[in-house]
C-alpha cells in the first residue's frame, strides 16, 4: 500500500487481514491488489463499506451454507477480458475453446445471481445483470 512501510501496515493490522484475505478469483485477486485507503472526505463511504462488511459476517454466521456456495460458484470464474477484447476489436474470430470459456462465465454469472437472489444479500450495486441474453446467443439449440 502506498504511503506505507511495512512496520507501520504490520503495526496496524493492516498486513495481517491482508495475509488472510484469500479471493476467490482473478477478478477478487485484482481487487486485492488494488486496496486503498478512504481519504478523510470519504467517511460516508467508509461507513457504508463496513455496514456491507458486518452484512457479509452476519450472513456468513447465519446461512454458511449459502455463503459457500457461493464461494464455490465464484471459484469457477476464470478471466476472460482478453476474449472480449478480442470480441471489440473484431479483428478475428473465436475459436471453440473461447467460446467455452464466455458460455460458461455467463452461465456461473446466472448461477450466482440465482444464489444471491435467493440469499436476500443486499450487493448495492454490485448486483449481476442476467446473462440469459448472452446464454441464447451462445447456445441457439
């Protein structure tokens, strides 16, 4: 993290629940990476971020059935900006294995809405739009 030493993360805690953070994919990964801290100015966006992180304990305390699952759906995602980059360029086609790899992140993106649905967990924004657009597009049969 930037502006810091290491003593001063490790003093406060910071390096510790990082070492425990374990993501569940690429795109979790990324976001780890990407930490930062809120600024002064940003207090109601900070508050905002630890009711969503005591939603997440309560939950997890709750229904850890639910919460695993999810984990589980989640593992499942692999990266595929390169092949919607290749899709925005239109420069060449897709071969079988591309193909594969977009159905299948489109059907985990409706598995998990399912199980978020279902779960009642508020995500704010994070919500995932349906992908059934995209599944009939992909499986015309």
């Amino acid at each position: 993290m930037k502006g810091f030493s290491r003593h001063q993360l490790a003093a406060t805690g910071f390096a510790f629940v990082m070492s425990k953070l374990e993501p569940c994919c690429c795109y979790g990964e990324e976001k780890k990476r990407a930490v930062d801290w809120f600024p002064r100015d940003e207090k109601d966006k900070l508050a905002y971020q630890l009711h969503q992180l005591s939603e997440a304990v309560r939950i997890q305390a709750s229904r850890p059935e639910l919460v695993h699952g999810i984990i589980g759906i989640l593992h499942r995602f692999k990266e595929i900006r390169g092949i919607l980059r290749k899709i925005e360029g239109q420069m060449e086609f897709l071969d079988a294995t591309e193909f594969f790899e977009l159905k299948n992140f489109a059907l985990d993106m409706e598995y998990l809405r399912s199980a978020v649905d279902k779960s009642g967990i508020n995500l704010g924004s994070l919500v995932p739009h349906s992908t059934q657009p995209v599944i009939r597009l992909l499986n015309p049969d």
